[in-house]
C-alpha cells in the first residue's frame, strides 16, 4: 500500500490543473484540464501503444491508463505545426466535447497541455472509420443501414437540441465502437460521431444567429452551405442523407469531375435511383432520402422527423403524415384546388343544363328559321356578369393555427403582419476584422483526417482568424 502511494504522488507530481481551456461553462461536464511538465509525465499516467492515425499537424495513438488498464485514443496535436487558427479549431472542439453526452457521439475524458502540444484523451473505437468497413463490403443491407442512420439521427438531434451543428458529417468521421451479430450475415454496428472540429454552437433562433462559412467536405456539403446563404442545422440532416445513400449503394449521391460541376449538381438536388442496386432498396428507404436530400432546407425533414419516420421505427401500418408545416400547406392547397375545380365543373354542367332549357322554350318563329330579334333596329346588348359570391376558406393546423386561401401561415390571434425591411446581404469579413459564425469566412484547403476515398473527399474549413483591429479617431 505504500508504495502505491508513493507511485500515485510520483505520477501526479508533474500535473497542475489549470483553468478551463476554454473558459468552463455551467452547462459542461467536469472534465479534467491539467497542465504537465512534459510528455513523459503524461507517460506516467498512460502507456502509449501503436498510432492509430496520422495528420497534417498530430497524431492519434492508442494508450493504456497504467491503474485501470482500460484503453484510450490520445489526440497529440502539436502547437507549432497547426498554427493559431488549427488552435482555435481545437479549443472550439474541447468546448463542445466538453457540453455533450450522448452514447452515440465520441466521449472525452480529460484534456493535458504541455508547453509545445496539447493531448485530448478520448474512448477508443476499435472498430475504425465506418468508411473502411464500407470500402470492404462495397454496400450495407438496408437493415444494416437503418440502424446506423438511427443511431446518427439520435446524436445529431442530441447536439441540435442544444443548439450545435457539427458541419463536417461524413463517413470518416463516424467511427465504429463495436460490432455485434445480427441476424444472418448482417452487423449491427455501435457508432460514435466524433471530430468536432468545424462544429459550432448558435445563440439560439433568428436570423442574427444564422451560419454563412463555407467549411465541411464538398461530398457532403448541404446547397445552402455551398452557396454561402443563411443556414442552420438543416445542413447536417443533408449530410446525413448523403450518408445513407452512400451506405445503401456505395456512391455518393452527385458526382462530379470537377468541385465546380459537383456543386452545380449538388445545387440542382435531382435524386437518381438508377444503378442495379437500388431495385432491392424498399420504397420506403428511398422516400427517407428524397426527405433528406431536398434542396430547400426548409422543405428538408429535421433529425428529429427522421427518428419518427416509419422506416426508422419500423411501423408501417402508420399513415405517415405530412413531416413539416410547409408540406401541410401544400396538401391544403391541393385540395383546394380540387374543390375548385370540382366546383368549376359542376357550375359549367348547370350552364350547360340551363342553355339547353333554353333552347327548348324557345319561340316557333325561331323554329322555323327566322331570327326572333331584329337585327337592324335591335340595340347592342352589354353582356352582364353574375355577381360572384367569395368563399371564405380556412384550415385548422396545430398550435391553434389558421391557414386561409392565398394568404400566409399566422397565428389565429395574431395582428395584422408589419413590413419588413428586404434581408440584407451577407457581411464580408472585413481586414482586422475578427470573424463570428454569422459572418462570412475565408475558404481554405483541408486539414486534419482530409483522408476519402474520393477526389473531392477534402475538407473546407474556415480560414484562420484575425486579431482585431483598433480604430482610429480624427
């Protein structure tokens, strides 16, 4: 017992907490944030195994906590090498690893410094990326892959819930904890959403909090966020459309020889279900993917429609109602127009009865061929309109509600609607300008985990951030 003692204090004797890196919000978890001497003191606490990964500027290795025995992945990411604005990336990173727990999103379990790089210790995903298992088996099965998208719908709604949209949602950035044996020959795989690095957390509704940085990886990107306009959350529900489609039949959705031409079909959003595989994909799976992959973000269904939809839960015997308010006023006006023009039917059937009533009243000197008017001394007659009675027609819609005929979705009780002034353009960042979420930001090439199997498989990320400038008063 006392030389474990003596051991304990020799490993902590390096280690200094420091504060929170970033600043600790109430809403984290208390993950530890400890500032050692060097990488050998951290060596004392862990035994460092073989390297699971590579970057540009660190590296992941698995290692071994030396009382527990249980196994890690350590993140080393080395300060000089990423510069300021991969720093940057980091800290936002460890912030919202630091707010989330969720079994489907990767977990972190405390954080070091040293003075030349900073080690994130995260749970380790034997199972690798789920790209790799999809390179081997060329496709899942639908049963496969209705499991996967659920347990990534479950994350994504998670972060969306707590305002954070992760941005960079693809296949290697889901990692594959553990597979278990389901029926047949099928895997049921326990994912992790991890790389937090493009990630950020909005300050909440409205159009002051809305994103505009072109960043993720151009397979993936969502047409909004490739046309840098105002966008939110939704980007990540694409993405995850892009990602079952892959898994269904081992291609993207849209490819392009060129990030241009991708982009220009990305933006065009026209779904194919062409290749031989597809005729054994259930009707239900491929209507998930024209819900997903819709160009308009707001006629795209959210993470958490996608968790209630009958081909996740597997209730087919439901009637599946409209997913979104806007498919509801599109089904309303259908049906109005049907009942006008079943009304315009029926209104032409009594003219047609009344003219033909008409004509068999009609005068004996009409009968036998001569006109019942004079035509010369007889006045041009002005041709009067029956006065047409306006119909009032209203829906009934949640939350109390009403949708009335060429007018717009508003409370019941609401007022009467205000002008509003024409939304502005997005903000260039300006030089010394320091950048936020909802402005515009520089594009670069990709950084870390940039590895895809295909061409256009490199990540964007925003470019690095600039020190505020002081003005200058006359």
């Amino acid at each position: 017992m006392r030389l474990k003692m003596l051991s304990s204090e020799g490993r902590d004797a390096g280690r200094k907490m420091v504060a929170q890196w970033p600043p600790s919000n109430s809403a984290e978890n208390k993950v530890p944030h400890s500032r050692m001497d060097d990488e050998a003191a951290i060596q004392q606490i862990y035994t460092f195994g073989q390297k699971l990964g590579q970057g540009s500027f660190g590296v992941v290795i698995e290692a071994t906590h030396r009382e527990t025995g249980k196994k890690w992945a350590i993140k080393k990411v080395n300060r000089e090498k990423a510069g300021s604005s991969a720093v940057k990336l980091l800290e936002r990173e460890v912030s919202i690893l630091k707010r989330v727990n969720h079994d489907h999103i990767i977990h972190l379990e405390e954080v070091f410094e040293t003075p030349k790089r900073v080690y994130l210790v995260m749970e380790l995903c034997e199972g690798g990326e789920l790209r790799e298992i999809l390179h081997r088996r060329k496709r899942l099965s639908e049963t496969e892959t209705r499991h996967i998208i659920h347990s990534l719908a479950s994350a994504i709604a998670y972060l969306h819930k707590k305002d954070i949209v992760h941005r960079d949602l693809k296949l290697e950035n889901i990692l594959v904890q553990s597979e278990e044996a389901a029926e047949g020959a099928e895997m049921k795989l326990n994912i992790k959403v991890t790389d937090f690095g493009l990630a950020v957390q909005k300050g909440g509704v409205g159009s002051e909090n809305m994103l505009q940085s072109t960043c993720g990886t151009p397979i993936y990107m969502a047409p909004e966020v490739i046309n840098a306009h105002d966008y939110s959350q939704q980007c990540d529900t694409w993405s995850i459309g892009v990602i079952m489609y892959m898994l269904l039949s081992g291609d993207p959705p849209f490819m392009g020889s060129s990030e241009d031409k991708l982009f220009e079909l990305v933006k065009r959003g026209e779904l194919k279900f062409s290749a031989s595989v597809w005729p054994s994909v259930s009707e239900a799976a491929k209507d998930v993917l024209q819900k997903l992959l819709r160009v308009d973000p707001a006629d795209r269904i959210t993470a958490n429609e996608l968790l209630d939809n009958p081909w996740i839960t597997g209730d087919t015997s439901s009637v599946q109602r409209p997913s979104n308010v806007l498919e509801m006023m599109k089904t309303w006006r259908n049906s109005l127009d049907n009942d006008d023009h079943l009304e315009g039917d029926s209104n032409n059937v009594s003219a047609a009865a009344m003219s033909g009533t008409a004509r068999d009243r009609s005068s004996p000197a009409s009968s036998n061929g001569t006109s019942e008017t004079d035509s010369c001394s007889s006045k041009p007659s002005t041709p009067t309109k029956p006065a047409e009675k306006k119909k009032l027609l209203s829906c009934s819609l949640p939350n109390g509600m009403v949708l009335k005929k060429n007018a717009g979705l508003r409370p019941s009780n609401a007022p009467a609607e205000r002008k509003t002034s024409p939304k502005s353009k997005p903000r260039r960042l300006q030089d010394g300008q320091d950048p936020t979420p909802s402005q515009t930001l520089r594009v670069a090439p990709g950084r870390m985990c940039m590895s895809s199997s295909h061409s256009l498989g490199h990540r964007v990320s925003p470019g690095p951030p600039n020190t505020p400038r002081t003005k200058k008063t006359l």
